[in-house]
C-alpha cells in the first residue's frame, strides 16, 4: 500500500503559487530592466538608485491595484451566482434537488444513490452543496481581492529589491553585468523552485523565466543606450 502523503497533489498550492511567482518575478524583470535601462543613458548613480525605487514603490502599487480590481471582479461574479442560487432555492427546493441528483448522475452515480447523496448533502447545507458541486466554488478557490492584492504588491517589492540592493554595491564599471548576473541567478532559482514545487520540470521552468528575462533586460538596455546616445 502506497503512504498517505503520497497522494497529496499540488493543485490546492497553484493559486498562491502563481501569484507569488508572477509578483517576484515582475519585480525583478521590471525594475533590473527598468535600472540597465537608465544605467545605459549613462545617468549618475543617484539617479539610477532614485529610478529603481521609483520602479519598485510604482510597481508594487500597480500590481496591487490590477490584482485587486480583478479579483475584486471574480469576487463580485461569485457572490451574484451565489446569490441567484439562494433565490433559486428558496423558490424551487425541490427543483434544485433534482438539478444537483442529475449532477452525480453525469458524474457516475446512478439514480438512486445520487439522489441519497443529493438529499443527505441538502439537509447539511443546500447553499454549499450546490456553490460547490454546481457552481464549482468553495472555500479554498473563493477569491479575496484584498489579500491577494497585499501579496502581489509584497512579493513585486521583494523582488524589485534584488537588483535595487546592486546598486549601491557593485562598482560602477561593473553595474549593469552585476544587475543582469544576480537578477538572471534570482531568476533562475525562482522558476525552478516554482516549478518543482508545482511538479513540473525544474529546468524547463528555469529556462522559460531565464530566457525570457533576459530578453527583455536586453531590448530595454538597448534602448536606454539608443536614447542616451541620442
């Protein structure tokens, strides 16, 4: 017999997972973009550090406001279904036992044993039974705008510091390598720390995050050179 543990999966792990990447990883491709951009215009170093926490507050506050404007809207969609599904209840109880009997019924049970689980599961609670078999809602996947817009701003800002603490340190002929070689390393751990925690494969995942970054360091660079130039 296989242990227990074994058959946990990681799907219950995927909403939080997404967001913290998708904040980390923004935080560091925006601002380190943002900093090699500006270092090459040839800008003084005060300027590059008051640029990168310019990125950082902006970006952190933008992500915040997009993340809970959206799921602020998912929230709002699920709260009017939830809402319809209560009327529909209290107009049609037993309409409704029907509609959730013939749910098991597509699902593999037959008649009479989903119509048991449909009764049984109504007289527990008749909202939740149908939120959750019809309308596939439930606590773990119910959104909650404000906590996921507190962390996709904190998880930008903790990225947006790691190419920001760079700068003060590195030597200024060595800056904009120094940015590209610790925000791609970060990078790198990230997408493969991602991806094997969502059990996939870690190299792909670093590879996709790690090329991709780098591609938009470089155009941003290289257009920072062009209008420095110009």
């Amino acid at each position: 017999m296989r242990p227990r543990n074994h058959e946990r999966h990681n799907l219950a792990k995927t909403g939080w997972l997404r967001a913290a990447v998708l904040g980390a990883n923004d935080g560091i491709v925006s601002t380190s973009s943002l900093i090699l951009g500006v270092a090459a215009a040839h800008v003084s170093h005060a300027n590059l550090l008051l640029s990168g926490t310019a990125g950082l507050v902006a970006g952190a506050m933008s992500m915040a406001t997009g993340e809970y404007v959206s799921v602020h809207s998912q929230s709002d969609t699920e709260a009017a279904a939830i809402a319809q599904e209560r009327a529909e209840l209290r107009d049609d109880f037993n309409g409704e036992k029907r509609e959730l009997t013939e749910i098991y019924v597509r699902r593999g049970l037959d008649k009479a044993l989903a119509a048991t689980v449909a009764d049984q599961l109504m007289a527990h609670d008749a909202l939740e039974s149908h939120a959750r078999d019809e309308l596939g809602l439930s606590s773990v996947n119910r959104a909650r705008p404000l906590q996921a817009a507190l962390a996709s701003a904190a998880s930008f800002s903790l990225g947006a510091a790691v190419p920001l603490a760079v700068v003060p340190l590195a030597p200024p002929q060595h800056l904009m390598s120094a940015i590209a070689v610790v925000s791609l390393g970060c990078l790198v751990c990230l997408g493969a720390l991602s991806a094997k925690v969502g059990g996939a494969n870690p190299l792909i995942g670093a590879f996709r995050v790690t090329f991709w970054s780098a591609l938009a360091m470089a155009v941003t660079a290289a257009v920072g050179g062009l209008v420095g130039a110009a």
